[in-house]
C-alpha cells in the first residue's frame, strides 16, 4: 500500500498537538479527484479548530481547508493527469481530511483547473496562497459589498492576508481603499500602499472620528476583518446607505456581548456577512485573478513560507500574530 505524510491532530491542544505520520494514500472513486499537494495556505479557522472550538470537528484529523497541486487521477474524467488545481472549503479538512498533507482527495465538483497560461511563471507559493484568500477578498468584496468603481472602502485589519488581498482587488476596481492596523510601522504602511491602499490609519480599536475627518460623509463600504471587537465603530464609519459586512475574526472573539442591534447599527446602515463556502469558492475566477497577479495588477503577499516538516512552527507563527500577509506551506 502507498504511504504519504500526513500532520495529524487527535486532540485539541497547541501548535505541538500537529503531529507527521504516515498514512496510506487515499484512493480517489468516481467523483473524486486524488490531487498531490504541492502547497496550501494557513487559515485561522484551522488553528481555532486545533485549539477546540469547532465542535463539528471529529479527531483524529488532517487540517486544511485549502490546498493546491496537480491532480494524480480523476476516475469521471472531470481532470487530466498533471492538470494544476485548487481546492478548498467543502468539507476539506473538517468533515474529511485535508490539506496538511502530500496528497488529499476530494470531490471533483469542488476542484478548479488553473489554466496553463495562468499558472505558467507563478510559483507554488504564489498558486498555495490564493485560494482560501482570493475566494474570501473576491466574495466579500463583490457578493456581500457589491463594490463599485468609485466607492470608499475602509478595509478594518489590513494587514491580514485578505485585507491586503481585497486593498488590491478593490483598488484595480477603482475604489479608493483606507485601511487599518495596530502596527505604527513606516515600513508596515509602505507594504500596505504598495497593496492599493490610499491611506493608513493606526487602529486604536476606536476609529470613527478619524474617519469622519478623513471622510467627512463616511465610507461607501466597510470591509470587518478584525470581528466583533471592533463591528459596532465600524458601522459608525458608514456612510448612511453604506454597506458593512462581517468577515473575519483576527480579533479571536466570536459573539457580541449583551448586543442590541437597535442601539448599535446605525440609521440607514446595512450589515451583512460572508462566510464563503464551496459555491463561492468555484465562483471565484481564479484563473482570471492568476492573470492579474503576472500581470502586475493584483498584489499578492506571501508573508513567510514553511516546510510540511515545519507545520508546529508555522502554527506558532500565525498563532502569535507575526505575519503581514498569507502563510504558505510548501510540500
């Protein structure tokens, strides 16, 4: 039986809960696309699973909710042997095994070709970055904002892997794009313009007043990746008729405490959210956007990479906040 390596979690715990094993190679029946896993990003809603607060989660797992390859075989044909792929959400990683591993096996109507001309001169750590980042920025960015040329977007926690990633897509898009961050860094703003963002503002968890001055109307849209800690400001940063949605939580903090929508949306303030699942995911034109990243016009930061070796590590890594950017595991 062919073997590969695996890193395994059987219990909730730290960064050293992941463990390398090696497991059998799964087999791949029709509807389903065995792929080797050259590289995949790190996502935050795997270390809240490694830490036990995805109680849908049966261990023992292999994480990874996202990963990118070449397909080793697909019994309906929906791929040729040696085709680049993507994959992510559905179930990767959650209800069957994942990404942190050499190959995963998922279904066929869950996988996206990047085209040859796409993928040509892009390396695997570019390709291992974009999924899970580009499937949240896009969605967010154009199925919940429904962002126009011309709007003014407030991007809350850019310095985040989609933060950056949606300053980008937003700015290519003809929107002028604020964004914030805790970090009262010259070099840390510089890398954010670099990103399409206008202008920088240190976020102090209240940022309302500032924005009114910058903005005196408010923003068009409002892009929530910090979560809950920091929803209540910015819907007060909106503009009346502005849009808000709730889309990441690097703030770690899930629910709202003793909250009143009443009191708290503003008048004429329109929140929404996005999770993004496997329907959005293959929504997302990852070709199209491969195409941008040769081309120069879409941005896209990888903040460190790590070896399959060094997954403990690279938890660490994101657990403590240090990245400006995606982390990708090469494999």
């Amino acid at each position: 039986m062919s073997t590969m390596r695996a890193a395994i979690i059987r219990a909730p715990g730290g960064p050293e809960a992941l463990q390398l094993e090696t497991i059998p190679i799964p087999t791949a029946k029709q509807g389903e696309v065995l792929i080797r896993i050259r590289a995949f990003g790190l996502n935050r809603s795997e270390l809240f699973t490694r830490q036990g607060h995805s109680p849908s989660v049966q261990f023992p797992r292999v994480l990874g909710i996202e990963a990118v390859g070449t397909v080793v075989t697909a019994p309906g044909g929906e791929f040729q042997e040696g085709d680049i792929v993507a994959t992510a959400m559905g179930g990767l990683g959650r209800a069957f095994n994942g990404g942190y591993a050499e190959y995963t096996c998922v279904p066929a109507g869950n996988v996206q070709a990047i085209q040859p001309d796409a993928a040509d001169g892009l390396g695997w750590d570019i390709l291992g970055a974009m999924p899970e980042m580009l499937q949240t920025a896009y969605g967010s960015l154009f199925k919940s904002l429904k962002l126009s040329e011309g709007d003014k977007l407030l991007i809350r926690g850019g310095t985040t892997s989609v933060g950056l990633a949606a300053a980008s897509l937003a700015s290519d898009h003809g929107a002028t794009v604020i964004a914030t961050t805790r970090r009262n860094s010259k070099d840390v703003a510089d890398l954010m313009k670099q990103s399409g963002v206008r202008e920088v503002v240190i976020d102090t968890g209240r940022i309302k007043e500032e924005m009114h001055r910058i903005w005196p109307g408010g923003a068009d849209k409002v892009l929530e990746l910090v979560g809950t800690m920091t929803l209540d400001d910015s819907m007060r940063c909106a503009k009346q008729g502005g849009i808000v949605s709730m889309t990441g939580i690097v703030g770690n903090k899930w629910t709202l405490d003793n909250w009143n929508p009443m009191e708290s949306i503003p008048p004429g303030v329109y929140l929404t959210a996005y999770s993004g699942g496997p329907e959005e995911f293959m929504e997302t034109p990852l070709s199209s956007l491969a195409r941008k990243i040769k081309e120069g016009k879409l941005k896209l930061r990888v903040s460190k990479t790590f070896s399959l070796d060094e997954i403990v590590d690279a938890h660490r890594f994101m657990e403590e906040n240090k990245a400006v950017g995606k982390i990708v595991v090469l494999v």
